[in-house]
C-alpha cells in the first residue's frame, strides 16, 4: 500500500468500481474523488470530456497517484454504459 497521506484523485469515482477503489485508499491516503454525478457527498465534479477542466482540477490537487475509472469509453457507450 502506499504511504500514509499520500494525495490520490480518482477519476470517474461515483460508480461500483468507483467506490470500491474510494473506499480502499481513502483509509490512509488523501483522496480527491471526482466525477460528474455527484451521487455521494465526497465526490466533486470533473468531466474528463472537458480537457481543460479535467487538468484544473487534477492540476489543483497535485496528486501522487492519478486512477481513472471512470466509464466514458466507446465500449461504454456501445453496451449501455456497463462494459464487459
């Protein structure tokens, strides 16, 4: 695991696979949970479609460790939004 306090955003963060990683390292780790349903009080909004927004928000955190699991990919969209 990584050291305490180290600062992790996670992208796309408001789904299953979302809140499952949230819940892993928000025990030791300073985490910046994004996404654009804000379905959950911790989440904040980030569109990783906006480019420039994207970065903002990721630049502002200055994070250690950058995960993306958000669910905007072609696959996504061509199964209805649950791949696999």
């Amino acid at each position: 695991m990584l050291p305490a306090g180290t600062r992790v955003y996670i992208a796309g963060c408001g789904g299953m696979l979302g809140r499952a990683v949230y819940a892993e390292f928000a025990r030791d780790c300073e985490v910046k949970a994004t996404d654009i349903d804000l379905n959950i009080d911790w989440l904040e909004h980030a569109d990783v479609r906006d480019l420039a927004g994207y970065e903002a928000s990721v630049t502002a955190f200055n994070p250690e460790l950058l995960i993306n699991v958000d669910n905007q990919s072609p696959l996504a969209e061509f199964s209805g939004g649950s791949p696999g």
